[in-house]
C-alpha cells in the first residue's frame, strides 16, 4: 500500500503555478509600450507637418527612430540580460516558457508579433487572460509562454520607472506645443503672404504695364524695380522695343483678380491670374480701349513681392474683338 501511496505521489503533476494578474499586465504593457507609442507617435505627426528634409524633419524622424530602438530593447533585449523589462520589474512579472524559465530574445518579439491575433477580433485575445486558467493570451498559447509574478527587483525601480515616464510625458507635451507653435506660425505667415499678395498683385502688374509719353522713363524705371533679377531682361528688352517707335499713353487697370491654388503659394511665391482692361493713346479720336487676361507669377526676394514672370492668356482685344 505505501509503495502505491509513493507511486501515486511522484506521478501527480506540479502544482499549478498561479498566473500574473490582468491589472499587472495591463500596467506593466503600459509603461513598457502605450508610453512609447504615444512619443513614437507625436514625434512622427510632428515629422509629417515640418518641411520634408529640413532640419526640424530630420530631428524629429530621428528622434522618433531612437525611441523605437529604445522600446524594442527594452521590451526584447533587456529581459534576457536583467530579467526584465522596465514595466515589468515595477509590476514584479516576468514572461517565461512553460518550465519556468525566461523567455529568449526571438521568442519575446514572436510573441510581440503574435499579438496581433489578441487584437484582431475586437482586442477579445488581450481579454482572455481572465478566462484561461494560466492567464494566457492568444499570443501565450501561440508561443508556449506565460506570465507570472516572481516579485519586484532587489533594487527599487518604481522612482527610475516614474523618472523616465514623466520625461516621456514632458517630452511629448514641449513637442507637441513646439509643433504647433511652428505650423501656427508656418500658417500665419502663408496666410500673410496670400494677403499681402492679393491686395498688391494687381497694384503691381497695373504700374508694370502702364506708362505715358511724358514719364515714360521715370514709368520703365519704375517697373524694372518691379520685376525680379531673372524677368528684368525680359522687360528691359519689351522696353526697349517700345522706344524704337513712337511711345503713346498705355494705361491698365484691373477689373478682377484671385490668387491661384497650384502651384500652392508659399511665403515667398504666389501666382494670380487678372482680368485686365485698359486704354491706349490721349486722343479721344484714336484712343482704343482694350482688354487682355494675364498670368503672372510672383516672387519675394526680400520686404517687396516682385514679377517673375507674365504670360498674356487672352491677348489685349479692342470691346467686340476688334483689333
């Protein structure tokens, strides 16, 4: 009877070792990776908005890049060299094989990948831990691994885990009110610009086009000021021709304008497309009245917009299309 008893005894499995808690893994996913994910996440929102390649692109896509390295060795490489990750030492678990060891840096970031199937179906994997017995989800019973309390660290992680996540918190918040300083910035000035333009353009191609006889040389002047280093040529040359021949008062005015929207304005470029009309010569007896439809591309080098270039769309036609 008692070999039977010895028998009976040494064939009963291990005791069942108890599962870590829902609440701990809930905590230690939390700080091991909704924290970084949230900075991941700013800093690359931020990315997008910047200017692609400029400087401020380039800290925050690197800045981005070094908090993913950060998060994916401390969720896969340091719990094979301590033991632990850093959410998982403040809640006291740790993910083990089913003999109670440690699980290996391949199969920590199987299981990471594995959670997808937790998440698929409504999140319902992350939620059967409290139904399965050994506390596992999708993902565990995937990989054979499971989680389980072993207790805290010998030293006190919970003030460096507080540290690193109030920086993280500091972090994205200086960041996220930097980016919008910036882009209501970037948008204030485009704004600016698109005002600026559309209350000057006209202005500017009007005192381009029109001069008389008597201030001819004082108007030619005048328009090559406004007219940027690369059209200037071009004007100087229209100018020059104008000479050759008798000059006659060439008056025009602008009867409707918009700002286009491609290519976009910048800061520093726009485009307006203008209904033109005008009147050319002083005599009443030969003065012809005229209308044209011009593109003009506008350039801002410095304080003053400037003319890039001007395209006639329709050429100048005396009313009812006469030449």
């Amino acid at each position: 009877m008692t070999a039977v008893l010895e028998d009976a005894v040494e064939s009963d499995p291990q005791p069942e070792v108890t599962p870590a808690s829902w609440g701990a893994r809930a905590g230690a996913f939390a700080i091991d990776v909704l924290f970084g994910l949230a900075l991941i996440t700013t800093l690359a929102m931020l990315a997008w908005t910047a200017p692609l390649l400029g400087v401020l692109w380039w800290v925050y896509t690197v800045a981005a890049g070094l908090a993913g390295l950060l998060l994916m060795g401390n969720r896969w490489v340091l719990p094979v060299r301590t033991g632990w990750s850093l959410g998982r030492a403040v809640t006291g678990i740790r993910v083990v094989v089913r003999s109670g060891d440690p699980a290996d840096t391949g199969r920590l970031i199987l299981r990471d990948v594995a959670h997808l199937l937790d998440t698929a179906p409504a999140l319902l994997g992350w939620l059967w831990p409290l139904l399965d017995r050994r506390g596992r989800t999708f993902a565990d019973l995937l990989l054979r691994t499971e989680v389980r309390p072993v207790g805290e660290p010998g030293r006190d992680v919970r003030r460096p885990a507080a540290i690193v996540l109030a920086a993280v918190a500091v972090v994205c918040a200086g960041a996220t009110v930097a980016g919008y300083a910036l882009v209501y910035r970037a948008d204030r000035a485009l704004d600016d610009a698109r005002s600026q333009i559309a209350a000057q353009g006209a202005g500017i191609v009007e005192q381009i086009l029109s001069y008389t006889p008597d201030t001819a040389d004082q108007d030619f002047e005048r328009a090559r000021s406004l007219a940027s280093d690369s059209y200037r040529p071009q004007l100087v040359a229209q100018q020059d021709a104008l000479r050759r021949s008798p000059l006659v008062s060439n008056e025009y005015w602008s009867v409707n304008s918009a700002v286009l929207e491609s290519p976009a304005p910048t800061t520093t470029t726009a485009s307006m497309l203008l209904a033109m009309q005008g009147q050319r010569g002083s005599d009443p007896n030969t003065m012809r009245f005229i209308t044209a439809t011009v593109r003009v591309d506008f350039v801002k080098p410095g304080e003053q917009w400037q003319v890039q270039n001007l395209s006639v769309l329709t050429r100048p036609q005396a009313p009812g299309g006469g030449g």
